[in-house]
C-alpha cells in the first residue's frame, strides 16, 4: 500500500500546478472526489508503486481516503512545460464504507510511524498473497515467493517424478526440449560445400553464427528437424539463451 502523507489545504494557481488544480492538501470540507482530486498527485514514486493494489491518504496521522490504484502514470509536463522532475500521479477507484481497506485504515491512525517523506509504504494485509511454493506464508503482492522457497518448491517437483534425471525426462516427454528450437542447418565447408556428415545440434531459425557469402547469405541450407532429430539432437546453447529470453518477454 502506498501512504500518502497530506499537508493542510493550500491554495494554488492552476497554471502553476502540474495537474492544473486550484488546491491541494487536506480540509476536512472537501468531499472524497474533491480530495482525491487534491491528493493523488503529483508524487515522486519508486519502483515498489507500480506494484501496490492501493493507496492511503493520512492527514494528521489518520487515514482520510483510500483508493485502489487502477495505474500510475508520469505527469508528462511541470509549470510552463517544463519537466516534471519524474512526479507521477495515481489514478484510481475511491473505496467507500464496507470495503476492507477503507474500513480498516479510514479514520484509524496511520499504518506507519511518521517520517520527512510524504510518501510512505506498508504491507497491507488486503495486499498480502501466499507463498507460490505452498508453505502457506503470506507476502507481499507483486512476489511470488518467500526468499528462498522458490528453490523449495523446484526441488518438491523433482522429487515428485524422481531423480533431476528423471525429472528431465520426463518434462522433455510431456512438453519437448526446446520445441521451438527446430531447423538444422546442412553442415557444409567454408565455400558452401555439402560435408554430408549428419547435423550435430538444433537452432532456431535466423540463428546468425554461420558461415555467410559475400552478400551475407548463410551458406548452410536450412531445413525443418524431423521428429528424431528434436528427440536426439541437443540445442544450440545461443538458440536457448534466446528462446528462454523470448519467453520471459511474452
């Protein structure tokens, strides 16, 4: 949860405010949109904001709205278009009476102690998830798993089908090593001649260590594997190093 430490209403110039308001702060006469109007920005906010669920707003050492975030974006542009200094502003839905969030920390003393930085961060409950490697510990929304148990879990699956041995296996059975791995390129001399020795590993395809011509051609000719070829033949450990990096990044 983000915390918003708010100072008392102040009066602003909308040309002069990078979100062209006319106030900012805490009064206790605004309504919550008038507050969340003044309050929910502009904020310079670490990497750990773009992983909060919500948002507390305090004033005097107590809640006074909460918000769940929808997203955080930069303010694009500061008094007479000038940079921002990297503030950004939080967009979001007000939680009202009834919501465990608001019910929990609206009107009640601030979750955390008071500090010089108005912006603060607290593990909220609400936000806490279960460790992913089953242990039942609770963390932090935005981790999966508690420091550690990640290699907990990897070694409870393993000894669930055997050895590592087995455990390879087995995976390479049920989801293939590397499926997308699959072209074997004709080993060939440096003129592009065919060797006729049988391909020794599996690439993918655009894998660019190969002998080239003048034109930048890769002379080796390029061919779909056969179904033994991906079950014998072990990948190009460039070709995994990409494929794995492509994964991560879909």
């Amino acid at each position: 949860m983000i915390v918003i430490n708010l100072g008392p209403e102040q009066r602003v110039d909308p040309a002069d405010d990078d979100l062209g308001r006319d106030r900012t702060g805490y009064s206790s006469t605004m309504s919550p949109i008038a507050l969340y109007d003044a309050g929910h920005g502009a904020w310079h906010l670490g990497e750990r904001a773009h992983k909060e669920r919500f948002a507390l707003m305090i004033f005097d050492g107590a809640g006074v709205l909460a918000v769940e975030i929808d997203r955080i974006e930069p303010v694009p542009t500061g008094t007479g278009g000038k940079a921002s200094g990297r503030r950004s502003v939080i967009h979001g839905e007000i939680l009202a009476a009834g919501h465990p969030v608001h019910d929990a920390h609206v009107g009640k003393p601030s979750p955390i102690p008071p500090q010089r930085n108005p912006i603060g961060y607290y593990d909220a409950a609400a936000e806490q998830v279960s460790c992913l490697c089953g242990c039942g510990e609770k963390i932090p929304a935005g981790k999966d798993f508690v420091q550690g148990h990640d290699q907990t879990a990897v070694r409870d699956r393993v000894s669930q089908i055997g050895t590592v041995r087995d455990f390879i296996e087995w995976f390479d059975r049920a989801h293939g090593a590397w499926p997308d791995i699959n072209v074997i390129h004709e080993p060939v001399t440096l003129d592009g001649t065919a060797t006729g020795a049988p391909a020794r590993m599996r690439h993918r395809l655009g894998c660019d260590h190969f002998p080239v011509d003048e034109s930048g051609r890769v002379l080796n000719t390029a061919r779909a594997a056969t179904r033994r070829e991906l079950e014998t033949l072990r990948p190009c450990k460039h070709c995994v190093s990409t494929s794995a990096k492509a994964a991560r990044e879909r």
